[in-house]
C-alpha cells in the first residue's frame, strides 16, 4: 500500500483518536462544542478522519470548519479507506463479528485503490 502515500508529506499534530458524533456535546449555557472521551495521540492528522468516516454524524459545516484551517492534501480520499480500516479492525476485535462486514469491503476498496 505504499502507493497510497507516494508524495504524501504527513502532518503529524495531537489528535483526539476517537472523533465520532457520540463524543461530541455542546454546552448548555454557550452552545459551543466539547469533544469529549479522548484516546489522543501524536499521527498524521488525516488519521482522525478515520472513525470520522466509519461513524459519519458530522455535518457539512464541520468539514467545512476544519479545511478551511488546514486544507486536503492530494491523495487524502485515496487514504481515507486505510485509516477507516484502522478503527474497523479495532472495533470487530472488541465487539465481534457485526464489523467484518465492514472490514472485508474496506479491503476490497483499498485493494481496488491500490491496483488502480
């Protein structure tokens, strides 16, 4: 799968390693956002969009917000499926077979990414 980062320049950043819908709140009083239940660690930001896209839950104004700080680099879509894997892996290891669904199509498109 190296093909999937040829000219790929990481940024790597602190990031919050669980970042789906059910880990986000807003305050009562302010209405901002809190990001809660963190399983943060120091990878490429791209990372993140991992559970992100697994779980979706997050509007269009959300990705709006973010790339408009820090832009897609090229190949990010490309990549998107490994990072996904990632977190469905994790998840058929914790919670069983309802995720190898999942898991086996991921694969498929990786693969299907990859000989293209």
């Amino acid at each position: 799968m190296p093909e999937l980062f040829d000219g790929h320049v990481s940024e790597p950043a602190w990031i919050h390693g669980d970042l789906w819908h059910g880990n986000l709140g807003f305050s009562e009083s302010t209405q901002e956002p809190i990001l809660f239940d963190p399983a943060c660690y120091w990878g490429d930001r791209e990372a993140e969009f991992g559970i992100v896209d697994m779980f979706h839950g997050f509007d269009r104004s959300f990705f709006d917000a973010y790339f408009s700080g820090y832009s897609k680099a090229d190949g990010f879509e490309r990549r998107l499926p490994l990072y996904r894997l990632y977190h469905e892996l994790n998840h058929l290891n914790l919670f069983g077979d309802a995720y190898l669904g999942a898991v086996e199509n991921t694969i498929r498109q990786i693969k299907k990414i990859s000989l293209a």
